[in-house]
C-alpha cells in the first residue's frame, strides 16, 4: 500500500502516517515493525526515553526490506542537553538500532528552564552536517521556543512534533509551522487512553455514516489537513485499519463538525514543556 509523503524542507519525504512505538517493549516493537512493514508502513517512531530502540531495530532487519525504504525517527530527552551530549546520545541510539543513520532526529522537550536548547541545537546541526541525522527537528516546542532557535540558529527545524488530535487543535502552532516550512507531526494523534475522542458522538455520527471506524475518521482529519500522524499500535488488524484512510474524503461539513470538538487553544499543554 503507498502512503501519501509530505516533503520536508531538506527536501526528504516523510510518509504521513507512521507507527508510534510508545509504550512497547524491545520484543512487543520488533513484532509490531515486523508487521507493519508487510503492511505498507514504512515510518517508524521511537524515542531514547522509550526504551525499544533496540526492538525497532531488530524488527526493521526481520523485514528484509532494505534500510533506504524505511523513514526512522529518534528522539533525545533532556538527559542529552547541553555540552555536546547529544553526540553521544545519537550515537547510543545508533548503536542500539544497528543503524548508521536516522532520517529524523528531534529534541524531545525544549525545557527552556534550563536553557540549554539552543545549545542543544547546535549540536544537532552538527549531527545533521555530518549525515547521522539526515533530517533535524523538535518536539514539543512553542513558537516562542521556535522563534529563538531561528533568531540564534542556522537550520530550520524540519518538523515539530506535537500532541494533536480533534480535541488538542493548536490552531496557532500549526499556522506558525507552516508560515516558517516545519512540517506539523501528531503525537497521540487519537486521543490517547481515556481521552475519548473515539467515542465523541460527533466521531461515531460521522463513522457510522461513512462506514469507517471512529479511528479512521480521527485519523483521515489528521491527513486531510497535512498533518503526520503517528498512532500507536501493536495489533495488525488495527494497523491494517488505520492505513485504510486514505480514500476517505471529508468534506468540509464533516470538518465543521469536528471542529466543533476543539477543547480550546490551551487544552493538552505537556507539563514536560516547562520543566526542569
């Protein structure tokens, strides 16, 4: 099955719909790479904090499908800010995965607190220059985080990946993403556990009517508007399921009534975004 890509202003593809690895173990992600893959995807995301870089690794080598085919994201958490760190940090990853390159590195939280990510920064610029990242970029960051790396740095975050989803819209972050070339990446793009966002009846209205899930309706929202998503999934019938969105048009009423779901500007901010 292809996937629809949105190309990154490194001039890369990302496909638009990925498989988030949170919270998997080694073994669980392996199995659900493994799938995946025959499935048709090909983006696979995971981070240091995570602890199943090992796992996405080995599942990627089971695939037998070559390296170049797959689009694989890392992220560094606080623990790798500041001093260089995040050489290390990168190359434990590396390591761990048996891969000599990611396609997208981000810095998982800007704890602007500490200030240390524009440092931080610096040395992912590093990391990109020398092709163990072939593709930089942040999560969790604000466009005031955003204003000061491109005020005191040279590259362009290629993406920000960010909570996002009907009832955590982020209208402004997405307009200031776009307005400066960094593409907008979902994380927890179908709620998450308890959020409710699949049993909106707005959701179930609209799935029941277009003969779809409530998840492929969350998700079809997501790449209606040029958004990545990334959903979490270690079952293939629900990985077969999510890939089915992509001849499912929303029109614009049904977008309407989506958009009816907004919890407002300020719902779903990370506590991690200002911590220490």
């Amino acid at each position: 099955m292809s996937i629809p890509s949105i190309e990154l202003n490194t001039g890369a593809r990302i496909p638009q719909l990925g498989l988030g690895t949170w919270p998997l173990d080694d073994a669980q992600v392996a199995d659900a790479v493994e799938a995946a893959a025959s499935l048709g995807y090909r983006h696979i995301d995971t981070a240091t904090r995570y602890g199943n870089e090992a796992g996405v690794g080995e599942g990627i080598r089971r695939t037998g499908i070559p390296r170049e085919e797959f689009f694989v994201t890392t992220k560094l958490d606080g623990e790798f800010q500041g001093d260089g760190k995040a050489v290390g940090g990168l190359q434990a990853a590396l390591d761990r995965m048996r891969l000599d390159y990611v396609d997208l590195l981000l810095m998982h939280w800007p704890l602007p607190k500490r200030g240390l990510f524009v440092d931080t920064w610096r040395t992912f610029e590093s990391l990109h220059a020398d092709g163990r990242a072939r593709a930089i970029g942040v999560s969790n960051f604000r466009p005031e985080h955003l204003d000061t790396l491109l005020a005191e740095t040279d590259v362009v975050p290629a993406v920000n990946q960010i909570q996002l989803n009907p009832h955590i819209t982020r209208p402004a972050q997405r307009a200031y993403d776009a307005e400066h070339g960094i593409v907008t990446e979902s994380w927890s793009p179908l709620g998450g556990q308890g959020a409710g966002v699949l049993r909106e009846p707005v959701v179930v209205e609209l799935a029941e009517r277009l003969g779809r899930t409530p998840a492929q309706v969350v998700l079809a929202w997501h790449v209606r508007q040029g958004l990545v998503a990334i959903p979490k999934s270690a079952t293939p019938e629900r990985m077969r399921d999510n890939l089915a969105i992509f001849d499912l048009e929303l029109d614009e009423a049904a977008l309407a009534a989506l958009a009816t779901l907004s919890k407002g500007p300020d719902a779903g901010v990370d506590s991690n975004v200002d911590g220490h």
